[in-house]
C-alpha cells in the first residue's frame, strides 16, 4: 500500500476543471483548493510503480502547473498477502486510458 500527499497547483480560473479532471483519476482525493489555484490531494495505490504513473497522470491534466510528491507512505505486504495489478498494455495513464479497444491483464504477485 502505497499513500502519497501530493501539493497541484494549477491556473486559478482553472481550478475546479482541474479537480474534476483529478478526481477521475484512480486513487487520487482532492481535500482543498485555494484560491490561488494550490491543491492538497492524496493519492493512494497498491505499488510504487502505480504510484509514479498516477502522479504523472496528474502532472499531464490539461492547466496543472505543477504537481510534487510532498509525502510518501510505503507499507510492506505480509508474506502470504498478494496484490492484484492492473497491467495496461496501451501505456496510457491510470483513469485517462481508452477504454475503446483495451485489454486489461490481472498478474497476482506475492511479496
């Protein structure tokens, strides 16, 4: 498990098109929005490889500025847990894939 707190900050007459734009993305939460346009957010994921893409999906939201990793939480998976992970073949990020055409591939992966 995976949690990250990431600051945004986007055009302010942008802001709330960017949120929702954020909030579609898989495992990310927008907690506030100034009105300079900064946003506090978490993003949350099963991996540190999902965590990096979904923090580049935000960065490429159309009026995002900037996004930073101000925050990070790696929690180890016990010995016989698995985690399931969504592999996506069309290198698209996580939430702004095209759901047109892809194919999802499960891989269970053990500690």
């Amino acid at each position: 498990m995976n949690i990250s707190g990431v600051l945004v900050h986007a055009r302010p007459e942008r802001a709330e098109a960017v949120k929702q734009q954020l909030i579609k993305i898989p495992g990310v939460e927008v907690h506030a929005i100034s009105p300079e346009g900064r946003m506090v957010l978490t993003i949350e994921t099963e991996h540190t490889g999902q965590m990096a893409d979904t923090l580049v999906a935000c960065q490429n939201v159309a009026h995002v500025l900037s996004a930073t990793m101000i925050y990070h939480h790696d929690e180890e998976l016990d010995e016989d847990e698995t985690v399931s992970v969504a592999i996506n073949p069309s290198g698209n990020p996580p939430g702004l894939e095209n759901k047109t055409g892809v194919d999802w591939n499960v891989q269970e992966a053990s500690k």
